[in-house]
C-alpha cells in the first residue's frame, strides 16, 4: 500500500516524497472519546416563597408532579383568602420545568401582574393568587 502523507507544517496540500507505513494508534491513546453530553435539564426542584404578612420568608417546596393552590382544604397550598377560589391554581412540573395553571378561578392567577391562564416559571417570578404574594424559587 503507497500512501501519500501530508505535512501540516507545510504549506496546504504540500507532499513529501517518501511513502508511509499505515500509522497504529498505541492502545493508551486508543481509548474511546465518551459522546458530547447534552445541555442538563433543571433540577425539577423548585419552591414557593411567601412575600408579605406575618408568614412572609415561609417556603413550600413543590416536590410533586402536581401542587395545588386555593381556599380549599384539600389544596397542597391553602390560601385563607375569601378572594382566592377553592381550587385556584395549579403548579404542574413537566421535563423538569414548571407550569402555572389558573384554575378557573374567579380573580384570576397573576404571573408577574400580568394575568394568566397557563405560562412557564421562571426563578424570581412573582404569582399572586387574590391577595397572597409568593416569589417562585428554583434550585440551581
């Protein structure tokens, strides 16, 4: 077999004269290169944080795939709030991301005073369900 090498110090595309043995990787350098990692995904974990009253600082971490926030007892979150309805929000967690899901509510569900049916969380965004603040946190 004559192959042709090229010089990478030489100009580009110069050839030498001499032919070359085929070159063997020595099996210390011959190991497999692992594939490039994807981006990582955030945590999934994340957190509720009460912004004003006497419980303001109060956290709830949001650990299910599915937290619920209202008047009623039955929520995940009770808001003791006669504007706030008895299943007033939801937080849904899908591919580690988090959703803020109005219930129906009368009031409506409030993202950063804009408000929402359905929009994705960011860290450090405001969700004010009737008269409650809360600052959503995640973990990095």
């Amino acid at each position: 077999m004559n192959q042709t090498r090229i010089d990478a110090s030489a100009p580009s595309g110069t050839q030498l004269d001499e032919p070359t043995r085929p070159w063997t990787v020595p099996a210390a350098v011959a190991q497999p290169i692992p594939a490039p990692r994807a981006p990582e995904e955030p945590s999934g974990r994340a957190r509720l944080v009460i912004n004003r009253g006497p419980d303001a600082g109060t956290g709830f971490a949001i650990s299910t795939p599915r937290t619920t926030i209202g008047r009623g007892r039955e929520c995940d979150i009770v808001v003791d709030d006669i504007t706030v309805s008895r299943q007033h929000a939801e937080l849904r967690r899908r591919d580690g991301r988090f959703v803020l899901v109005d219930g129906g509510s009368l009031n409506g569900t409030y993202l950063n005073r804009m408000p929402v049916e359905s929009a994705e969380l960011t860290d450090g965004d405001e969700i004010w369900v009737g008269k409650a603040r809360f600052t959503f946190r995640t973990d990095a």
